[in-house]
C-alpha cells in the first residue's frame, strides 16, 4: 500500500500595527514586562474595545493579493476558555462570518506552480506570554506577562490541499515573502510574528477517502514543520500498517529530540462557546474602501520575478533569488543601473553579494557595499579597467571599508594595464628571461604558450589585460616561428 | 428544548464552576424555565430574516493606529493577589 499525506497548515501572523488591535496599547516587541495593557487588554468588566484601522487594511490587502472574498459584513465572537495567558477568560477571534473566505497562494514545486486554496483568513488577538523559571525567587510559579495580549494577529487557514511536507515549508515561504512584502508582518518567527498548527491525516494514493487527522502544535521553524509533517507521516503510516487506529489528537513537537509528544489535557474535548461579542459592531468593508487599498499594493513577488525574467533576460533561478525580499529585489535594479551587463549583475549579487550576507548574517540593507558601488565596479570589469580576477579583490576592500571601486583600484594600483607598448614591452621581458621556454616552443611544444601568459601576469601582478596578453604574445611567438 | 442535569453539570465545569447535588438540581429547573420562556421567540418566523449582531448597525466603530500611554505595572499589578516586581504569579502550569 502506497500513502500520501494530506496536509492543511493554520498560520497566526502578527500584524505590524503600532497599536493593540482593541486598545491603544503599544504592540512593541521587548518592552518590560507588563508595562503595555490596560484596562481593555487586561479584561477589566466594563470596558470598550474599539478596532483598530490599519488592521482592517492590512488584512484587505492580505485578502486582495490571495483572491480572497472580503465579507461585506464580518463579526467578531469570543471563544470561551480558561487559561492563565487569557485574562479575560475568552479570546476575541472570528468564527462565523469571518473576514473572508476562499483565494490562494501560489507555490513552484515540482518544476510548476500549484495553488494551495485557502479555507478563510481572519482575525483575533494575541493571547500574554507565559515563563515557567526554576529559579527559587517565584518559588517555581508560572509568571505571566500580558504585554502580547491584544496584539493583532491575522490567521491564515488552507484546505487540506497541501500534500507533502516539502510542499508545507515552500508554501509558509511563500506566504511569509508575501506578508513581507506587504509589509503587514515583520515575519520575524523568533520573536513569534509568525506561528503554525499542521493538520495531517493520511490516505492510500488515489483514494479520495480522508483518514483521521492529528494537530502539531508548536513549530517554531519552518524547517521544524516540514520535519514534524514528515515525523507524523511514518507515525501514522506504521499505525496504520499494523492494523492500528489512528486518534485524532493534538502533538507537541519537540525540535530538540524531533518527536511529536501527545498533548495531555484534563480537559475533555474542547468547548469554545463561541458566541458574537456583544461589545463590538459587525465590521463593513464597502468596495471603495477594498479599491483604495488595491491601489497601495506593491508589485507582488511572482510579478517582480517574472519582470525580472523579462526585462533583465536573467534564469528562473537567479530572478527567484533576487525576488526573495524586496530590499534584495531593489539592490539589484539600482545596481544595474550603473552596469550594462544585467546577468553578470545577477550573479555577482548571488554570489559574492549573498556570501556575505549569510557569513555576516545581515541583510542588505545593513551591506556596506552600495548597489551604485557594485554597479560602478560592475561597470569597470565591462570597460576592461579592471580584470573579473582583481574585480574580487576590489571587491573585498570594498566590502572591507565601505569605499568605491575607483577610490580602491586608484589607492591600491589595481587598473588593468591596457597600454599596448607596456604589455609588448613586458612580454619582451618574459621572452628574453625564458630563453630554453622560448626554443622549446618553437619547437612545437605549444603547451608553453600558457606559460607565458602566466609569466607575463605575474609580472604585471595580474594587473596586464588578459585579452590584449593573449593577442601580443601570440603575434610575437608567431614571429619567431 | 431544555437542559438537562448532565448538560448543567457541564456547563458549571465548563465556568469552573461546582455545585451540590440539590444546587444543580435546581439550576436545572432554572435554566429551563428561562429556556422555555426565550422559548417564545421561536413563534415568529425569522425564515428570511438576516440574524441581527449588534442594535448599532450598519456603521464601523474604529479607531486610528496610535500609541496612547498604558496604565503603569504597579497599576495593573495590583489586581493580582500573586506578585512579583514584574509579573502576576500563579499556580505553574506546564503544557
């Protein structure tokens, strides 16, 4: 029997507001603890919560980008639960009626695209922060901090499309590039901006029957979603394979031991009582609203990559790279509009550009290099001032100081020599000095021609152009034939 | 319609909630009468009658993305009968 998984993934998305989603409260990340709420996030009986905008806008832009149908009318309810995190004893969410329904995300796998249709997206709060110390001052109590609390966050659910654990980490890629780009999330998953829940169930291939599925909890990477998908797949496989049922149950994963652990709850199955919250209006979103925000909406990575791929003439590949964020995108369109060589371009940022990205472990935005000093030096390999080989070590007193191309070259005496007669002359120099080299060539033992070639760079300390070099060198030895 | 004496059980589990026999014996009475008298409504036919949320509609309630001052720690700290300089402390709990 052959099986496949059937993956669905629920992404909670912190939404990059300044303000809580219900109060005024700042949403800053590494405040002192307990230091932002209030009355409202807190839960104190008789307060008023009142929406926040900008959230409402960055979740149309969300629905717009994914083809998601926005809700003319969306309500908010609470979901009912007792848990220390939740001072209020209920979490503002969306249950019916929620923000919108249906649209998808777009995934290359397999050398094509596939579209991982979603089920809705919508919205709720954050619930404070939980720390379990062992220190002895709290005498090994749970301390809470209810700073996250109210923070807004946007959950982003699929249908149960997605069918192996490598099509789960390229789709949460995708979606986190699309967040990004938006910049409705930092998508920053140590601070917890993004967090995810996987849904698998397991089914003979081609068999249309679902199995009964389990819920991952706590996937803290991308990478660990993908290895906990893969995990629970053999669990339920070798189930299955030896006649045993499978219990529909809710797993923590744990990333340092790569196992999932059956989450024990005293509490029977839950009941979340969901109800509409009495304290907030239905929120209405009218098309002039959606079309005003439609038009804020920046260029979308598969549009900047499949320009790039049109207009630059560059790889699936290197445009798929150069789109990953939109800060690298803009570093390469500024960097070639100093250089003519668009290809050339490319590969210099994905190579030595990116080297040093994940050695330093910056972004590029934090690059000492600036795209128009790339593009300038880009610019002097064209116009044969500088050789590709002392391009790279150009480049790496650049990356070094922070200086220009021809600051460097000027300073260090780096400019390829193109002059003719101080070329001839150095190869009459080589020749004379390599005598028995010279016979032997005439000879017919051709092979030496590399030599002086070799004799001739070194000379000039890499410095003479290769090109005129080779031209020279090869009408003289021609000469004495 | 109506509850009975298990589904009120529960639903006070559900509050954290407990109660004596002779108690939930009569909060079952309770509850169903307040059923049977919401009971009424089911008179009328709402066949295509959209549900109604909220009494304030239509109309958004919002508000803009500002940062307005939070009530300081000492303030919202002194809700807690457990305490540390920064933290509200309670029983542990482990997931």
């Amino acid at each position: 029997m052959e099986f496949e998984p059937v993956i669905g993934l629920e992404v909670h998305a912190q939404l990059k507001t300044d303000s809580k989603i219900f109060c005024s409260c700042s949403t800053r990340f590494g405040s002192e603890p307990n230091s932002q709420t209030c009355p409202v996030c807190t839960g104190m009986p008789g307060v008023l919560p009142v929406l926040n905008t900008r959230v409402v806008e960055f979740a149309i832009k969300l629905a717009i980008t994914t083809g998601s149908k926005i809700a003319k009318k969306s309500i908010f309810a609470r979901k009912n639960y007792f848990y220390p995190d939740l001072p209020k004893a209920y979490q503002i969410s969306q249950y019916e009626e929620p923000f919108c329904s249906g649209g998808h995300i777009e995934i290359q796998a397999n050398g094509g695209w596939k579209i991982i249709n979603l089920t809705r997206i919508h919205l709720e709060e954050d619930a404070g922060k939980l720390l379990h110390p062992e220190d002895n001052d709290t005498h090994g109590k749970t301390k809470i901090d209810f700073n996250r609390c109210g923070v807004p966050l946007i959950e982003i659910v699929t249908e149960p499309v997605i069918t192996s654990p490598n099509e789960a980490y390229l789709y949460l890629t995708k979606l986190k590039q699309l967040l990004v780009y938006l910049e409705i999330c930092d998508g920053n998953m140590e601070e917890g901006s993004l967090r995810c829940d996987a849904n698998i169930s397991i089914m003979e291939k081609g068999s249309e029957k679902l199995g009964v599925k389990t819920e991952i909890k706590n996937l803290n990477s991308f990478r660990g979603v993908e290895k906990a998908l893969e995990y629970e797949f053999e669990r339920q496989k070798g189930l299955i394979l030896n006649g045993e049922k499978i219990i529909q149950e809710t797993l923590l994963w744990d990333a340092n031991k790569n196992i999932a652990i059956p989450m024990r709850s005293k509490e029977e199955a839950h009941d979340y009582r969901y109800f509409p919250d009495p304290d907030l209006v239905p929120l209405w979103i009218d098309e002039k609203w959606i079309d005003k925000i439609k038009s804020q909406i920046p260029e979308l990575p598969k549009d900047k990559k499949l320009r790039f791929i049109k207009q630059y003439g560059l790889s699936d590949y290197n445009a798929e790279i150069l789109t990953t964020t939109k800060e690298l995108a803009n570093y390469f369109e500024e960097t070639v509009k100093y250089c003519k060589d668009f290809i050339k371009a490319s590969n210099w940022i994905i190579t030595e550009v990116l080297k040093i990205l994940n050695e330093k472990k910056i972004e590029i935005n934090d690059f000492n290099v600036s795209s128009k000093n790339l593009g300038t030096m880009l610019k002097m390999i064209e116009d044969g001032i500088i050789s590709g080989k002392i391009a790279k070590e150009v480049f790496e007193y650049m990356t070094l100081t922070g200086k220009s191309a021809e600051e460097i070259t000027k300073e260090k005496g780096l400019i390829q020599i193109t002059d003719l007669e101080q070329i001839s002359k150095t190869i009459d120099v080589v020749l004379k000095q390599n005598h028995n080299e010279v016979l032997a060539y005439i000879d017919g033992k051709e092979k030496l021609f590399g030599f002086f070639v070799g004799q001739v760079m070194k000379a000039t300390k890499g410095k003479a152009n290769p090109k005129i070099v080779n031209e020279e060198l090869r009408k003289k030895l021609n000469s004495l034939k | 319609m109506g509850v009975s004496i298990k589904e009120v059980k529960k639903i006070a589990k559900l509050a954290k909630l407990e109660f004596k026999d002779e108690e939930l014996e009569k909060f079952t009475l309770q509850m169903n009468e307040i059923l049977d008298y919401m009971e009424q409504l089911s008179e009328i036919n709402t066949d295509n009658v959209e549900p109604l949320y909220h009494v304030i509609e239509p109309g958004n309630v919002l508000r803009n993305d500002e940062v307005k001052p939070s009530y300081s720690r000492e303030e919202i700290l002194k809700n807690a009968p457990v305490k540390s300089d920064e933290f509200i402390l309670v029983p542990r709990v482990i997931e």
